[in-house]
C-alpha cells in the first residue's frame, strides 16, 4: 500500500494544501465506496476528481447536474438498431469515476438513478442489467449554502456515501502561490498516472486481508449505536454505517502498513463515515448542534478498548 503515497504526492501538484481531503477521498476510491463533497463553487472539486481519475488511470464522466436532467441521462437508454431491434446506449454513469456535479439539483426521480449503480454496481435499462467498470466511484457535490431550486439528498441516497467530507477555502500562503501560478489553467492535466484500475482493485484486495480484532469490533458497534441512543439525535447510524467504517479501518490501516486496526484507525474516520448518517433532532439543530459535533462527542463518550492495537 505504500504506492497510495505516491498517488498523493501526485495529485498535491493538482490540489493544494488540502491534505486530509486527499486522503480520505483517496481511502475511499480504495475501499470501493463513494464521496460526497459539500462545498461552495470554486474550491476545486471538479479538479479534485479529475486529478485523481488521472492519476490513476480511471475513465471519467461529468454530469452538471440540473432539474433538466434525466434519469436516462445517467444511466443510458435503448435505441433501434438497423436489425429492427434495440441496442443499449451507455449512460454517462458507464465510467471508473463518476463526477456528479450539484447532485442535490437533479429531481428525486433523476437521483434515485443513482442508487442502483452506487449500491449494485450495475444499471438497468428496459428489464436488462448492465454491469459497470471496475473500479467503480462516485464523487458528488452539494452547494450548502444555496438552497434555491435544489432537492434535499434522501437518508437513503446519503448513506450511500462512504464519505462526506468538505474541501473548503485554502489558506493564505496557498491561495497566493495559486496566483502566481495563474497561467495554469488545468491544474487537473500537470499530473501524471501513477496506477491503473487494476492496481486499485489489487490494493483493495490487500486491504480486506488487514485483521480486525473483535475489540475493535465491539468498539465500532459502541460508537454505531450510541447514535441510536442519544436524545439530541432523532436518527441514527444504519448498519451500513457500520460497515463502512469497518472497511475504511481497513484501507486506513493497509495505507499505514499495518496488517491490523488500531482503535485511532476508527477515530480518526468516525466524523467523515458516521456524521452525515445521523439527523438531529429539532432541538438539538435549533441549539447550533452539529452532526460532526455530535460524533466527535460520542467519541469522548465511548472509551476507546486497549485490546487490538497489538494484534
């Protein structure tokens, strides 16, 4: 798994000073899941995906999504062909890396498109399925600030995401090194592959062989259900949470070179895996509560086992 430090230090020459994002978008393309990124316009998430799809070799699609855009759109349709028959035309989710650009814009109807794909791998057009590329990520956006024209990601659609997970502004010594370097305008295009598909799906392989003792996953059910069982959240984590986060502690440990999960493994994934699964109550959201502050505080709350960190 060291090859997942050369992957970053690649796509750092695209995507400035936003170390942690890298990684956690990087652990999740590993892991097979897919990220939710919710940010203003401008931060540099298109750039962010198409960095990585280079970098590792990966086959790519943009979708700007819109209230005009249609299930079809994404998962493709059937069109005659000169046999009198009907021959499938791919949809622009047929791809290693899908860019789901203002996702929360699209109507339910053209979201739910999605579900299939992100859960199954696959799509289905007119009764029949067709498998998509492996690997096989999404990366969407959200705007959280404007609300105008948009449709609210459904609880189940969210916890389809392995992550969400947030870019933000870039600092200062960052931003003034981005203007002097303002004759570059595809930051995306001055990085080179590093892996292939096939080295992804080999690295996730070695990721699922990393052991996991059974007090790390008593921990991992603790942290799951103390938010079923907090009075400021009205919904908690799903089990799919908890799988997520078990296969997160994996890659993170793989990436560390370690044949095993620690319990800072779980800590330091448990906000970008658990936060966006859960739904404060009225009151708790009315008080100024957050769910990243409500999983940061479950964190305190749950003691952490001693066991596993030498298994």
């Amino acid at each position: 798994m060291s090859k997942a430090g050369a992957v970053l230090e690649e796509v750092k020459k695209a995507v400035v000073g936003k170390d942690e994002v890298l990684v956690q978008v990087l652990l999740a393309i590993l892991a097979g899941g897919h990220i939710l990124l919710e940010d203003i316009p401008g931060v540099g998430k298109t750039t962010m995906a198409l960095a990585f799809s280079r970098v590792l070799s990966l086959s790519c699609s943009r979708v700007q999504f819109t209230p005009d855009v249609l299930p079809s759109d994404v998962t493709g349709y059937s069109v005659p062909d000169s046999a009198g028959g009907m021959r499938y035309q791919p949809g622009a989710v047929l791809c290693n890396l899908f860019l789901a650009d203002e996702l929360n814009r699209a109507t339910s109807r053209t979201q739910s498109a999605l579900l299939e794909a992100m859960e199954e791998g696959q799509v289905t057009v007119d009764g029949v399925s067709h498998p998509l590329p492996k690997p096989f990520t999404v990366i969407a956006t959200q705007n959280p600030i404007e609300q105008l024209g948009t449709y609210k990601l459904p609880e189940a659609q969210m916890d389809r995401f392995l992550i969400k997970t947030t870019i933000g502004y870039p600092s200062h010594d960052v931003s003034v090194n981005i203007l002097k370097q303002v004759n570059v305008t595809d930051r995306a295009a001055t990085v080179h592959p590093v892996l292939t598909g096939e080295d992804v799906l080999r690295m996730r392989n070695i990721s699922e062989t990393v052991h996991l003792d059974d007090a790390i996953l008593e921990y991992i059910v603790r942290l799951v259900e103390a938010t079923r069982h907090n009075e400021r959240i009205q919904v908690g984590s799903s089990m799919r949470g908890a799988l997520a986060l078990t296969r997160c502690a994996r890659v993170w440990a793989a990436s560390d070179n370690r044949g095993y999960v620690v319990p800072d493994d779980v800590k330091n994934l448990a906000v970008p895996v658990l936060a966006h699964r859960i739904t404060l109550t009225a009151e708790a959201t009315f008080a100024g509560n957050t769910p990243e502050q409500m999983i940061g505080q479950i964190l305190e709350d749950v003691p952490a086992p001693t066991l596993g960190a030498n298994a």
